[in-house]
C-alpha cells in the first residue's frame, strides 16, 4: 500500500468535488483553528483534500505548510478583518493562480453566489448579513483609496450582481423582507454604507413599483439602477476628505464643492461603458422634481425615472442613519418628513408607492 492511501484511511472525510483555498504560510493561524483545515494529498493521480484539522477542537499538531480552507465555509470569515492571502487550489494547475490579497475580493470573484446566495447551508437572514457586510466592505475599500479604474468599477458591478439577487431573494420570501430593512435602517451614517444601503433601497422601489404597474422592469434594468445608486456618491472622492467629514455645518462655499459631486461623479466613470441610465442616476439623484435641485436645476420629464428612485433612496437613508448632530429618524417619521415637509423634491407617484411599501415592511 502506497503513502498516499496509508494516509487516506487515517483520515475521516475526503472531498474531491468541494472547491478549496490555500491558506498563505506567512499567515497567522491563531484565528483559523475554529474552521477546518484540509491538507492536499494525491490519490490514483487525483488531488484530495483530506481534514487535517477539526474547527473548533484543541489543535493537537503542529500547522504544516500547504493548509487549504474549504470554500463553503469561507463566508464565516466574513467578519474577520484582516487581510488574509489565498490560492484558489484547481486540478492540472501546475502553479495556482493568486486569487486575491482580501477575502472579500475572493467572494464576489464570480463565485458569491454559489458559495452564499445559493448556500441552502444559509438561511435568508445570515445571507442578508453577508451580502450587505461585504458590499459595505468593498465600497469602504474603495472610498478609503480615494481612486476609481476599469478593475473597480467592475467589482461594484458584481456587488450589484450580488445584491439584485438577493432583493429577488428577498421579495420571494415577504417574511424576510424586514430582516433585510433592519439590517440598513438605524446604522451610524458612514459615506460607504450610505451607497449600499440606498441600491437596496432602490432596487426594493423598482420592483414594488413594476408590481404596481408603475413601470416596466426587466433584470438587466435592476442592475442598471442598483449599479447606479453603487456609484451615486462616488464623485466625492473627489472632494477634500476636511469637507466630508465635517461635523459642522458647511460654509457655502464647501456647500457649493459638495454640490458639484455629481459632476466628479461622472468625469470619474466617463472611460468606462457604462449605460445612460447609470450615468443619470450619477448625475441627476440630486435634481428636484420641480426644479432647484443640483447640479443643473432640471425638473420633471428631464429627470431619469431611475434618478427619480435613487433620489427617494438617497433621502430616506440620510435620514434613517445617525449622524453625529442627530439620532437616526424612525422610518415613518422620515416618510412624514418627506411627505410633508420636502413638497415639490421627489416625484410622487414613486414616493407613494414607496411610503406604502416601506409602511407594510418596516420597522417602526
């Protein structure tokens, strides 16, 4: 009997379908003995991945090199932060392809998806959890380097990939529905989560409003906008990080630099193919329905449809998030306040639906 089978019969499990990811050496294993850690063994020609470590369990061996995770348990690091290397371990590679430096880049490299959204390990709830963690993760990232190229924007479009598939998740499951809202209402205000949290929000108004016949909506039209409302804000990187941090009240000349985020907003994407309908939610989220918005004082039939959902989004989320001069408003005195208070702003037949919408859904 060769070595390779001695030590396929010591083990308890083999898995030859499940994907896996190599664990880079220089990496501190302290926090990865809760998960299982597999070796890689070659059987009959064949790479196997057999436990070499059970999560959870007092490790009774010393790590040795070339420790591989296994893929379907990756999403519970998650909430870990540190950036963690790995290599994508595949059959007849002779030198394994560099995935990523972070683990949130690995998930939404075209394989979020399989290993959460269609997880039936997962319920709806801690797939909610993830998805809008890591969104906020990627977005953060992106902010925090102050810079936007080809390799990024198409990050943010799997991010709207990722999360138009869970609202339709969503609104299979109606139950579900709040478990989702309260994971985006009620949360300190931070420029990242703002603009994950407002293409929920508008994914969410776009297809209650097709349900109510206010518009047509098809899937490539859902990721138009929900990629839209990703990048609505993007311009203010652009602006001086004093100004948008700033716990004060801004002078009207920093007013007047915010104001013209929209405008940075597409100088910033303008190389890239991205459709109109992008372009105008970029552009156009701050416009007001009947006119004296930003940055060119449009109104009515000029405004996008799609810029119409993301102003809604955009407003709603201020609100609903704590600043440091302010709690966050409960959702229905924020839907009041829009009502009542911001006549002539939004487009009411979309504001409608959504105060119906959010009233039936929400917590109060």
């Amino acid at each position: 009997m060769t070595d390779p089978e001695k030590e396929r019969e010591k083990v308890n499990n083999i898995f030859e379908k499940d994907n896996f990811i190599q664990v880079d050496p220089d990496t501190d294993f302290k926090f990865l003995t809760a998960f299982d850690l597999y070796k890689k063994i070659r059987v009959k020609g064949k790479d196997q991945f057999v436990l070499f470590h059970k999560g959870k369990t007092p490790l009774e061996h010393e790590i040795p090199g070339g420790i591989y995770l296994k893929e379907s348990s990756v999403e519970e690091l998650l909430k870990l932060t540190p950036n963690i290397k790995f290599t994508k371990a595949e059959e007849e590679v002779s030198e394994p392809e560099k995935v990523s430096d972070n683990i949130f880049h690995i998930l939404l490299n075209d394989q979020f998806q399989t290993l959460i959204l269609n997880n039936p390990e997962l319920d709806l709830e801690k797939k909610i959890e993830i998805t809008v963690h890591s969104a906020g993760e990627v977005m953060k990232k992106i902010f925090e380097d102050r810079k936007l190229d080809h390799d990024t924007i198409n990050l943010i479009l799997k991010v709207g990939d990722n999360i138009c598939y869970l609202i339709e998740l969503v609104f299979q499951d109606n139950k579900t529905l709040n478990l989702l809202l309260n994971e985006i209402i009620g949360h300190d205000y931070r420029l990242y989560t703002h603009c994950v949290n407002v293409s929920f929000y508008s994914g969410l108004l776009a297809i209650e409003l097709a349900n109510n016949s206010l518009q047509t909506l098809e899937a490539d039209q859902l990721k138009i906008l929900v990629t839209g409302s990703l990048l609505h804000d993007i311009g203010k990187i652009l602006i001086d990080s004093k100004i948008i941090d700033k716990l004060t009240p801004l002078s009207p000349k920093e007013f007047e630099e915010i104001k013209r985020h929209p405008v940075y907003g597409i100088k910033l994407v303008e190389q890239e193919k991205l459709s109109e309908e992008v372009l105008n939610v970029i552009l156009q989220h701050h416009e007001k329905w009947t006119g004296g918005g930003y940055p060119y004082n449009i109104s009515y039939q000029q405004i996008s449809n799609f810029a119409r959902i993301a102003c809604i989004s955009d407003v709603f989320d201020a609100l609903t998030t704590k600043k440091p001069y302010r709690p966050a408003l409960k959702p229905f005195e924020a839907l009041l306040l829009m009502k009542q208070q911001m006549i002539g702003k939004f487009y009411h037949p979309y504001l409608n639906v959504f105060i119906k919408f959010l009233g039936r859904s929400s917590r109060k």
